[in-house]
C-alpha cells in the first residue's frame, strides 16, 4: 500500500509544481520584478523564492517530523532568473522523490504528525502561493496558463 500511496504523492506533487511550471513558462524575465499596488507587496520573484525555500526546509519534516529551519537555495544566486528559478525548482523536485523513498508515509512522529500530513502541509503552501500569484496575474495582466484557467476557473 505504501508504494502506491508514495505514488500518488508525487503524481498530486508533479500536478501542482507542474501548474508552476507553466506559469513560469509564460512570464517573462521582467515580470519577475513586479509587485501588487501597495506599499507592503513583495515581488513575484519572492513568491518563488518562497515555494522553493518552503519545500527544501520541509523535507526533513516531512521525512523525520523534525524542522531545522528555512533556508531556500535561491538564496545563493547572484541574479534570480526564470531559468535558474526552474533550475532550483527541479532539484527541489529531485529532493523530495529521493526523500520520500522508504519512508512510511502514515508513520506517527512524537507530535503526532505523519509524513503524509507534514506533506500537505507542503501543499497547502504551494496553494497559497499560486493564489497570491493569481493576483499578480490580475494586478499586473499577465498571461492565465491553460492548466491554471482549468484548475482555479480563472478568465478575463
């Protein structure tokens, strides 16, 4: 049972960071600079600096139930591109699978959290992003990916 629930994690995994992807592939390098109308507003290149420092720093939660801290890879480029975005998005990626081999994903750790809820909690940060970034299509008129028009119903 366990192979097929792993499985299904990364098929969920590889469906919702694909959605990321896409939307990757239809901004372009200077949209990654641009920021909601309010003073407060980070940019959208911090939204994904987010999601990947997010899924490196909950990997040993979600394998070990421990958290060591957030750190994201990004971090340690000179100059944030699409394509290094994507670059440290599929390491990321990598990480995880390679991760999650062998674990139980229905293990109870000592605070009573499994791997597999520590790994929707992963989910749900990734939503969360994609909604804010659902925003920035709005407020700054960038393109609606196909996958994200049929998940979210987005249009104009």
């Amino acid at each position: 049972m366990n192979d097929i629930l792993l499985q299904q994690v990364k098929e969920h995994w590889q469906q919702l960071r694909g959605m990321t992807y896409d939307l990757l592939n239809d901004l372009k390098e200077e949209d990654l600079n641009k920021k909601l109308p309010f003073p407060e507003s980070q940019d959208i290149k911090y939204q994904f600096n987010c999601m990947i420092g997010a899924q490196e720093s909950n990997i040993p939660v979600i394998t070990k139930g421990t958290w060591v801290g957030f750190a994201s890879s990004l971090d340690n480029e000179s100059e944030i591109t699409i394509e290094n975005i994507k670059k440290h998005m599929e390491e990321a990626d990598k990480k995880l699978f390679n991760a999650l081999v062998g674990v139980d994903l229905l293990h109870k750790f000592e605070d009573r959290t499994s791997p597999l809820t520590n790994y929707m909690v992963l989910v749900e940060h990734e939503s969360h992003h994609q909604g804010q970034l659902i925003n920035f299509i709005y407020a700054c008129n960038l393109p609606i990916p196909k996958s994200w028009a049929d998940k979210w119903a987005l249009s104009r």
